[in-house]
C-alpha cells in the first residue's frame, strides 16, 4: 500500500470538546501511523500559540495553521500570510464599537481584547464569583487562557494570521459576515463554548485546501495520496481537494454530506478506527 499524506483537524477531530484533550486512542494511532511511514500533518484553525505542547509532543511531519494561513513542514515555513494593517484597523474599529470580545492570532503570541480573558473564564468554568474563579483558574488552569496577552493594555502585533470573535447575542454572525464579506473569508467557530454568534476572520483566500496543495507541491506528491479527517466547516475545501475526506461522528451534517466516510465520534475512537480501515496501522 503506498504511503500516505494524512491532514488531521485538531478541534472536535484530535482533541475533544474541550480543547485541550487528546485521547489515548488518538496519540496512540499518529504515532503508530507514522512508524508505518505515513506522513502526518496537523491542519487546524489555531496559530502556533494555541497548538500546546502536549498535541505536538505526539509527533507530526508539519502544521497547517490559521485555517491555511501559514504552513511548516519538519519545523521550516512554506509559506505565511497576514492580515494587512488596514483590515486589522477596521476590524478592530467594528468589535469595539459592537462590544464584540475579540483575539488576535499571530505566531508569537494571541491577544485577546475587550475583557476576553474574564468572558472564557465564565464560559469555562460557570457564572461564578471573582474569588471563586480565581480558584477554579488556579485548580485546573486552562492552556488556551494561559496563552492569551492582554490586546488592551500591549501593542498589536505585527503580523496577524486571522481574527477570532466571540459570539454575542445581540449581534448576528451573519452581520459580521456581511461586514467583512469584501475583506475576510468569514466562516463560523468551530468551538461550541464560544457561542452561536462566534467566528474566525480569516484572510480572503486562506483555506485548508490552498496550503495542502501549495504544501504538496513543495514535497512534490500528488493528491491521489492524500486523506483528509475533520469535523467542522472550516474541512469542507480540504475535503473536497484531498483524495479521501473522513468525518467524524461528531461531525457537522453538511460535512458528513460531502465525505467519503464517517468514522466513530472522537470520543469513541474515531481516529484510530479511521486509521485502522484505512490501513495506516
């Protein structure tokens, strides 16, 4: 069977639902996968900074990041894109005047802006009293909370790999996309804690599909060697470029719609059983 080029989303597909837990079964079938000499990739929507220690101490050939803003292959970067001084301004500007919580990716750090950080405490921990959250924090610290910088008191960095906002009830994310629609691809949050109403801007033209093929013609290998897993909206390009799509059990119905096949939730082992058919271990 010919090796494999194997793209792995990271939120709801590697990690569970909250964020930060890869399951054994998962681990277990990357590493086994590789020794097999697949290749593997990580192809997510986080920057550098939320990619945390743990999910990389699993082993993999490279990352796929920002939704395809940026990639690495064996630790060197094939290509970055950022968002322009002017976009950020305007974005920036429309949150703001919205009262919409917003951070700022970039791969040196994430900057959250307009009390982020107190908002996913509550989102994380439960509607509880100051004192009550700090202990919570300091019981069980959150590594994404952990990363955050205050945007309100630093300067913005200079290279922004895409924009996230947390939802807010008052202001649709349809608003928001019309908003950004000549500037951003706008495309719904794939964390389920920040709110109906959340989302990413990425920049226009950065999705998963365009760096896995600017990726494999850097490796030079073709497609026919590909297989995509994920669950969210932000696979569909890379499922309809890659040569297999998996969805996951968890995933969402217009994904589902447009796989080749549908694996186990990721709480059920869905990777590893995904790995196991596939023949990749």
């Amino acid at each position: 069977m010919s090796k494999k080029v194997v793209f792995l989303d990271v939120d709801g597909t590697l990690c569970l639902d909250d964020a930060t837990t890869v399951p054994q079964s998962a681990m277990d079938a990357c590493v086994e996968a590789r020794k097999n000499g697949h290749k593997l990739y990580l192809c997510t929507g986080r920057s550098k900074p939320e990619i945390f220690s743990h999910i990389l101490e699993i082993g993999f050939d490279g990352i796929i990041g920002a939704g395809g803003g940026f990639c690495e292959h064996e630790g060197k970067m094939v290509f970055h894109k950022q968002v322009t001084e002017n976009q950020l301004q305007h974005a920036v500007s429309f949150f703001h005047n919205h009262n919409i919580s917003y951070y700022l990716e970039s791969n040196g750090g994430l900057y959250g802006a307009l009390d982020c950080v107190p908002i996913l405490k509550r989102l994380m921990y439960g509607d509880l009293s100051e004192e009550e959250m700090d202990k919570a924090y300091k019981a069980k610290p959150h590594p994404f909370i952990s990363t955050l910088k205050d945007g309100n008191a630093v300067k913005y960095p200079e290279e922004v790999n895409k924009i996230c906002f947390l939802g807010n009830d008052k202001i649709p994310f349809e608003e928001i996309k019309d908003e950004f629609k000549d500037e951003f691809e706008v495309i719904h949050c794939t964390v389920p804690i920040f709110g109906d109403n959340s989302g990413e801007l990425a920049v226009a033209g950065v999705n998963k599909a365009n760096a896995i093929e600017a990726l494999l013609n850097y490796l030079n290998i073709g497609r026919e060697h590909t297989l995509a897993i994920g669950d969210g909206l932000n696979d569909l390009e890379m499922f309809t470029y890659c040569n297999t799509g998996i969805a996951m059990g968890n995933a969402e119905q217009q994904l589902k719609d447009v796989a080749d096949d549908i694996t186990a939730r990721h709480d059920e082992d869905g990777i590893y059983k995904a790995f196991q058919k596939y023949g990749l271990i």
